[in-house]
C-alpha cells in the first residue's frame, strides 16, 4: 500500500502545482524595456535594458521573454540569452528565474548597424510549472524605440559640382543688405537711392553720405534626394546601397552647412516610415539646432519606397521657395522631365547644383549633367 499513496500523493502534488502556476505564474509579472537613449548614430553602441519583477509570494521558477527585432539592431551573445537572427529580422530571447517580491535588470549591448528607426511595441512572455508541463503565454506592450541618424562623412569625400562649390555658396549666404540694420556711413556713390542719404553726416561732412547697411543672411540652401535608383523603378529602391549613400551626403552636407549658419531644408520624393504614403518630404529651409535635427530624424525616417515623380517635387519647390534659394540635387541619373524643372528653376532665380550617384564598381561615365550645372 505503500508506494501506492507515494504515487497517489505525487499525482496530487504535480496536478496542484500545475494548475497552481496555470493560475498564478504569470500574475502581477511586470516587464518594461527601454534603450538607454533615444537617438544615435549608425555604428554607435547603445544599451538596452531589460527590467522584470515578480510582485507575488509565489515564486516564477522559469520565465522566457521572445521579442521580434530588425536584424540592424546587432546583439552581443550572454549565457541567459538565445538570439536567432535572420537577413531582416531577429528574435531574442531571455529566460529568467524570480523569487517572490523580486526584480531583476538586465543590460544588452546593442550595435545599430544601420540608420532607421526602430520600433519595439510587443513582446511576448512565457511561464509554467515547475515540470514544463503547462505553458501560459501574455502578450505585453512595450514602448520601446530607437532614432538611428546616418553617420555623416567629411565634405571632402563628397563629389561636389566642383571644387569651390561651398565655398561660393558661404560667399552668397552675404551678399543681401539688411534694410532695418545700419552699421555706419560712406560717401555716396551713383545710384544709391535717395532714400538712403544721411543729411546730418551730409551737413557736416560737407559731401553726400549715404547710410551704410549690414549684410543679412538671405541665401538658403535647398537639398533634393531623389529616392529612384534609376529611370525604370517601379516603387521600391532595388539599388538600396546607392541611394543609401546619397542619404549620407545629405546628412554629411546638413551637418556642415548649418553649423556655418546657413538656412537648410530637405526634400525628397521619398516617404516616412510613420507617415502618410503619397506624401513626399519637404521641410523648409531653416536654422538652429532644433530644425537640424528634425531634418536628421527625417533621413532616419526615410523609406526607400517613391511617394512622388521627382519632377513633380521640384516643381513643389519652385512654387514654395523665392528666388534666394539655392537648390542641390542628389540623384542616380536625370532625364528630360527633371531637366525640363531645372530650368524652370533657374529661370526664377534660382541655383541649381547637382550630385550624380554613382555605385563604386561602376566605371566613371561621363556625367549626363554636364553643360546642365549651374556655376
């Protein structure tokens, strides 16, 4: 009779602690993921960080976290972690041990290989019983995301339209004077307007003085990324290293001009990956930290999917921007209908540059441009 109650008791106890945990393993678990910064660049290594506690008496023998991430997002191995990581997409996950009224935090080294941004929303968590017998699963929602910026390179890797580009545009940014801002006075010369006379510097001088004015910073800079890799796209960028590298010039050259003071806007007939599918990018031309940044988080936003023709956004931009804007077009190739708005462009005052993208196996070719840039 003996080993009968032994077997009698021991189905009692594994059917109790089964429905036991079925009940309760997962009750008042709480879970919260974060990276420990909001925004980085492409190469930079973040942390992300795992908190889990067990608000209960009863103990969590064994818990298992699985969350689905982007395969750019590059995780360094740990003895409680399990990573299986496709071309896209990878899942990770962490198992854990909690005893009652207990929290654990676990810190991952992350790698982000790649701009974009990187949105967790879910992850899925999974307990038992003490045997394994019985698995419980609750999907959670995790507010967990990361803004990758494109890591920008100097200016001198650039292919610019020529050599003194920069240096013409920072000479333009000077050449309007600021009516509200006298910085002195000078003799007058033929064709200065009356209006500008300084009779009491006049009076004593005995000769006509003319007010002298200051120089403000009128010139703004427009740069243009065209999201099609080719004439015969369809929708979706097939050559993403090319145009990938177009969205490093723009970073690369956002960086440089603003931080010299010159008002910068983006446009491109690209898309958002949060934003409305027909709707192409257009952020006007701008100064400050603040602005600069919103421009950066748009390159990290950039889908490689086409919104809108090419030709069609620089005809958005003649209708928005005076004449005071320079406009730098970053393209893979041009055509009759892009050069058409071109000169449409120039012919209201503006000045147009452009960037031909070329893929580095690719032999130099004669730029299809030429005879079309602006000096």
């Amino acid at each position: 009779m003996g080993i009968h109650w032994i077997i009698l008791v021991a189905l009692v106890v594994i059917i109790g602690q089964r429905a036991l945990f079925r009940r309760w393993s997962l009750t008042k678990i709480e879970y919260h993921k974060s990276f420990d910064r909001t925004e980085c660049y492409a190469g930079d290594e973040i942390e992300l960080i795992e908190r889990i506690s067990n608000r209960k008496l009863l103990p969590t023998p064994w818990l298992r976290v699985e969350t689905m991430m982007s395969a750019h997002l590059q995780m360094a191995g740990q003895a409680d972690m399990a990573i299986d990581s496709g071309e896209i997409m990878q899942n990770h996950m962490s198992l854990f041990s909690l005893m009652p009224y207990t929290e654990i935090t676990r810190r991952h080294q992350v790698k982000c290989l790649k701009r974009g941004y990187y949105y967790l929303n879910s992850t899925t968590i999974t307990s038992g019983d003490l045997l394994g017998i019985v698995e419980v699963h609750e999907q959670l929602y995790v507010n967990c995301s990361i803004l990758v910026y494109p890591l920008p390179i100097p200016v001198d890797e650039i292919p610019l339209p020529s050599s003194k580009w920069l240096g013409d545009l920072l000479v333009r940014r000077w050449i309007v004077e600021d009516p509200f801002f006298i910085q002195g006075v000078r003799e007058y010369q033929a064709g200065d307007p009356m209006n500008s006379i300084n009779w009491k510097a006049t009076a004593r001088s005995g000769n006509l003085q003319v007010n002298s004015r200051a120089f403000t910073a009128d010139h703004k800079l427009m740069i243009l990324l065209n999201i099609d890799d080719s004439t015969t796209m369809w929708n979706i960028v097939t050559n993403v290293e090319l145009i990938e590298k177009g969205i490093v010039y723009v970073a690369s050259l956002v960086d440089y001009v603003m931080n010299k003071g010159i008002a910068t806007g983006f446009a491109s007939n690209g898309r958002l990956v949060d934003g409305p599918l027909r709707t192409p990018i257009q952020i006007p031309c701008q100064t400050g930290l603040y602005h600069q940044r919103s421009i950066m988080e748009a390159l990290a936003k950039l889908e490689l999917k086409r919104s809108f023709p090419f030709e069609d956004l620089l005809g958005n931009i003649g209708r928005s921007s005076d004449s005071s804007t320079d406009c730098l077009i970053i393209s893979a190739y041009t055509n009759k209908a892009i050069e058409k708005e071109i000169q449409r462009l120039r012919s209201m005052g503006h000045t147009v540059d452009m960037i031909m993208l070329k893929d580095k196996q690719s032999k130099v070719m004669e730029d299809p441009y030429d005879g079309i840039t602006a000096s």
